[in-house]
C-alpha cells in the first residue's frame, strides 16, 4: 500500500446525492480480462479496465510472465501468448491485498510448467487459500504454503495438468474460476459442479475468447464443463461499471433526504444484482433504465431516489450474489426502521477483514444497534433518523486496512449528526480509485 502513514478523514454529512456519475469497470471482468487476454494469441483491447491496485497486481504479474500489457490513451492493449504459453517469472508474484489476483492466477499457473512464489500484504497473507490449492494439487499441481494455507507460498504448476470433476463444497466464484482456468491447458474435459450458483463472469468471458463450454444442471446443482487446449481468440472488451462499487452509492442515494441520482453503465449480471434485490425488498427506490449488453455481460443505468426503508429478514440464498455488498447494506440497516436480520454469511469473516466482527464494531461506534452473530449480524435501525456519528474525542472508526468497510463508513457519515471519522482511507484504492472524489461530486450543491 503506497505510503505508511495513514490517511484518516472524517465524512461529514451533506446534501442529497444527485445527478449522473459512473463508476470505474467492474474489478472482476478485469481481472477476468487481463488473464484471458494473455492466454489468446494476438492482441486483446479492453475498454474501460479498472485501474485499481488489485487489478494493476493482476497486469504486473503477467507482465512478469512474458505477456505484453500496455495502456493505449484510455484502453488496454493486450499482446497475448497463447494457452499455456506463460513463461517462468524472474522472481515473486506480489499480489498486494489482492485475494483475486492470488487464487485465479494460481488456476491459470498450475496446468502449466512454471514455478511461481505467490507473496501478499499482511492482510491477504491471513486469508485462506486451502479451498483453491485442494482442487489444483488433485489437477498435479504442488504447492508449499505457509501454515494454515496461507502466503507466501510456493506452486509448481505441471504439463499436462490431470483433469477432474470437482463439487465446489462452498460457494466460490473464485474457486470455481481457478479450476475453470486450469481446465484451459488441460488436456480432456475440467469439470465444476456448484450446488449453489455463483457470479458467471468467467463462464461468459471464456466463452467469449472461444473456449467450448457445456453448462447445465444436475440433481439442481449448476455443471460447468471445459474442453481443454483451446485456441483462445483476441476480442475487445468493453467493462461494465462494477455493481460493488455501485453499491456505495446505491446505499447513500437511498439513506440521504433528497437524493434523486443516476449511476451510468452498471452491471446488471444476474448473479450480481443481489443487493439491489434487497434494497427493493426493503422499500428502496432503484430503477434499471436503458438496459443493454456490453460485450457479454448486461448493462443498465441505475436510477436511485431516496426512500423510507425498513428492516427485512434478509433471504441467504442470495448471499452469493451479493457477498461483497453486505458491508454497504449494513448502513442501510442501521438508518431503516425496524430490524434487519442476516444469516449465513461465514464467507465473510475470511475476507479482507473479519468483516461481521468489524461491521458490527463500526456500527456501534457511530451509534448504530448490532447484534453480531456467528453467521451474520442483527441490526436495529433508526427510524430514519441520522445516525450519531463520531465525535472528536471518540477518534476514528477502525476500518482494518478493508477498502469496503472504509467506503461503508464513508457512507455512513453522510448519514450521521457528528461525521464518521475513518481511520484510513488508504486502502479503497485497491478497488475504487476517485471514490472520495466522485463522493464528492455526487454530492456538491
């Protein structure tokens, strides 16, 4: 993270969010995008690439694997090698904080012979990467981890990869797509069985280079099917805004008196659109208009107004299509009237933070009523009224180095009597560059 001095600030409450803003392209059609770029044969040009730091640790590693990667005014160039065409990087792959870049790039590397030290900051060294390195080392590939199966670690990828049938025992897009990319160098049919659906970006994007995929349904769990060794196509690539980053918005539009905002170019993919889903269950006034394509992925401009929300029992099938969302949703609980309850969310407690623990501190801390939970977090609401805030002897908010808990306090402070002083906002740059800015601007009478 650039810099070692943190950079707290304190969000003040404002006036409605209005007019039109886009956010930055979708983090995981970028990554997505990148890595398939590099395994086509010929030059790939992708519009509209997020250039945050996750992504940007996506690049560099390939980079450092013989790919070319260059900006072209505002699109991306690029210069594929082929399936399997990755060469041996001079020295560790550094993924920063991001858990993406790390598990995806270990499904591409393991179906090939190269031997990789995949390294990360202190956060993503403490997340788990046991549930990807299982199904890779059954495809041949080793891995020395540190305890707990964690990074740094060592993988040695292996030509030809053995292909399998793996059953997802918890849903994972990223673990799906990790066995999917390893499936792409392997000779015979990869396949992944998910009992519970997970985002399909991958799916739709290989299919889109001209890989050959079988999708169906067994028994009602979700089969996906890879043929190996394809000769991938270069294509260009538009990418939709990311409904995460969205989410910030969506959230402030419908807690502030007044907000009357469009957000441009959303993503709309079915497996992501989770918490625009809750929000409309709980009174929120969100309207998809112009809907579109874009590349493979579906498009809309999302048109959010202010709205009296209330609390909901949130359904957790749907937890898998908003999984990174519920930070954001949490403030809209505290500011709703009534309770908001939500359940099976564990996934959460392995990400870049322990993010029930921590949301329910957060909350707390501004004012909010949290009941954390093993699984979830019970939130009583304000009836609408603004939430304290922090005050200046109080100090700041702890967001735990999390650019999704920072955003959400951010947000939560346009809410609030006092402000919500974050004690770094560093962090939100691995996902949303220009966030505090586009705040801003959203909000600027």
């Amino acid at each position: 993270m650039p810099g070692d001095a943190p950079e707290p600030r304190r969000f003040m409450p404002t006036g409605p969010l209005t007019g039109r803003i886009r956010v930055p392209g979708d983090k995981s059609i970028s990554h997505r995008a990148l890595m398939l770029g590099a395994m086509a044969i010929g030059e790939t040009r992708i519009a509209g690439l997020l250039e945050g730091e996750d992504v940007l640790a996506t690049a560099t590693a390939l980079r450092q694997m013989g790919a070319r990667i260059a900006r072209d005014g505002s699109d991306w160039i690029v210069a594929g090698m082929g399936t399997g065409g990755l060469l041996q990087p001079g020295g560790a792959l550094e993924m920063g904080n991001s858990g993406t870049s790390a598990r995806l790039l270990m499904g591409l590397l393991a179906s090939q012979a190269v031997t990789a030290v995949f390294t990360g900051d202190a956060s993503l060294s403490r997340r788990p990467m046991a549930r990807v390195i299982a199904p890779l080392a059954q495809m041949g590939a080793r891995f020395e981890a540190s305890p707990g199966g964690t990074l740094p670690l060592l993988m040695a990828g292996i030509e030809p990869a053995v292909p399998v049938t793996y059953r997802l025992p918890v849903a994972s897009a990223q673990v799906k797509s990790a066995v999917l990319l390893a499936g792409l160098n392997t000779p015979g049919i990869t396949t992944v069985i998910e009992p519970t659906p997970t985002r399909d970006h991958t799916e739709r994007m290989l299919e889109g280079f001209g890989a050959s995929l079988e999708i169906g349904e067994d028994s009602g769990a979700r089969v996906i099917r890879i043929v190996g060794q394809p000769e991938l196509r270069p294509r260009s690539i538009e990418v939709p805004g990311d409904p995460s980053s969205a989410a910030f918005f969506l959230v402030a539009a419908s807690i502030v008196p007044g907000s009357d905002l469009v957000i441009e170019n959303v993503g709309v993919n079915p497996a992501r659109t989770g918490l625009v889903t809750v929000l409309r269950q709980m009174g929120a006034d969100i309207t998809e208009l112009a809907p579109r394509e874009a590349g493979s992925e579906p498009v809309a401009d999302l048109h959010v107004r202010h709205a009296s929300l209330f609390g909901i029992e949130v359904d957790p099938a749907l937890a898998p299509a908003m999984i990174d969302e519920f930070p954001a949703l949490f403030v809209a609980a505290a500011c709703a009237r009534g309770r908001t309850v939500t359940r099976g969310l564990e996934e959460l407690r392995v990400k870049e933070s322990d993010r029930l623990a921590v949301m329910a501190a957060a909350l707390a801390a501004v004012g909010a009523r949290v009941d954390e939970r093993a699984d979830g977090l019970a939130i009583d609401g304000t009836n609408g009224d603004p939430l304290l805030g922090t005050s200046e002897a109080g100090g700041p908010v702890a967001s735990h180095l999390d650019h999704r808990i920072a955003m959400s306090l951010a947000i939560a402070g346009l809410a609030s009597r006092n402000g919500v002083e974050v004690d770094d906002t560093r962090p939100i740059a691995t996902s949303f560059p220009g966030f505090e800015a586009l705040l801003a601007r959203a909000t600027e009478r």
